[in-house]
C-alpha cells in the first residue's frame, strides 16, 4: 500500500472522516477534508511532521508512516504486514519444527511438504531468515495469523496489532507459547 492508502485504511478503521481528521490536524472547516482527501489520493504528501501527528492522532506507531532506519527489522516487518493488508492470502506461515538428526552428508536442502488442497498447484517458494530478531518477530506473526483463522482474535484486534506493532509485540517461543508482554493492549 502506498502511504495515502495506509492512512485512508488506518482512518477508516478509526472510524474517522477526513474532515474529522483535518480538524484534528488543525486545518480550517472549509477545507480539513480536501487535505485530507490529498494525502490519502497521494496528490499531496504530509512533511514528517504531520506524518508524526496523523499516527499521534491515529493512535498508531509512526513507523506505518515513515521509517527512519532502511532494511532494519521493523521495516522489514512494516512492509510484510501492508503486504498481508493489500493481499491477506500473500503470507502463508508455518513454525518449521527441529529435527534432531543432524546430517552434514547431503546438499539436499529441500524442505517437504504434504501435498493438500491447503496449498497451491504449484510448489511454494519458502525463505528462511538469518536475523534472529525478524525470526522473533514472525514466529509471533504465525501466532496471531493462527488465532485470527481460529477466531481467537478478530480481524479488528489482528489489524490493531500490526499497526502498534512492535509496541504491541510480545514473546514467543518455539513452541507457539505466547508470554503476552507487550506494553500496548490491542486485544479487546
């Protein structure tokens, strides 16, 4: 999504209008919508520090909204949760279970899966990550992708979660065992 289309989305969830937000934002009656509808047609872009006061207002991390550190974890993870936004079947995750078995002897670094209507005619692509901390971080993105699909979460609660995240981030184990640590409370 482009920023205007996150904005938009993440106002809308709010429950928000554009002339609502434009007021807040301190524009004048007569046009707090069009500025709005601006930034969220991609017409205008907000300087920064009105980016910082639409998350202020928004209730967001601002991080939905600007990235101050290219390619870190948390942009990394932005952009896979406005990925699942545009497209919610784009991400598939599954916690890949340890195989005690060491075995140096083969360059087969296949990993197999049990064909079912589940997944798509052809075989997916998987990526394993090196970077311990996005691997932290998705493994709690499994959790909550499997307690949305069980019902355990609602959709608002999920979207609550990526847009205050890392904020709302908490712990995960291996094993799927959530701590529930995190310092915000997105579930309702």
């Amino acid at each position: 999504m482009i920023l205007g289309e996150r904005i938009k989305r993440i106002r809308t969830f709010r429950g928000l209008t554009q002339r609502e937000l434009g007021l807040k934002l301190g524009y004048e009656e007569r046009n707090a919508d069009v500025r709005v509808a601006q930034y969220e047609s991609g017409y205008r872009v907000p300087k920064k520090d009105t980016l910082m006061e639409i998350a202020k207002i928004l209730n967001v991390n601002y991080i939905n909204f600007i990235t101050e550190a290219p390619g870190c974890a948390e942009d990394i993870m932005q952009t896979f949760f406005w990925l699942d936004e545009d497209n919610r079947n784009t991400f598939h995750l599954f916690q890949l279970v340890r195989n005690p078995g060491k075995c140096n002897a083969s360059d087969d670094k296949s990993v197999r899966y049990n064909d079912s209507d589940e997944w798509p005619a052809h075989a997916p692509v998987g990526m394993w990550i090196d970077y311990g901390l996005v691997n932290e971080f998705l493994r709690e993105w499994c959790l909550r992708k499997e307690q949305l699909k069980s019902g355990e979460i609602s959709e608002d609660e999920y979207f609550e979660w990526k847009i205050n995240w890392p904020a709302s981030s908490s712990s995960v184990d291996e094993k799927g065992h959530d701590k529930k640590n995190s310092s915000y409370q997105w579930r309702k």
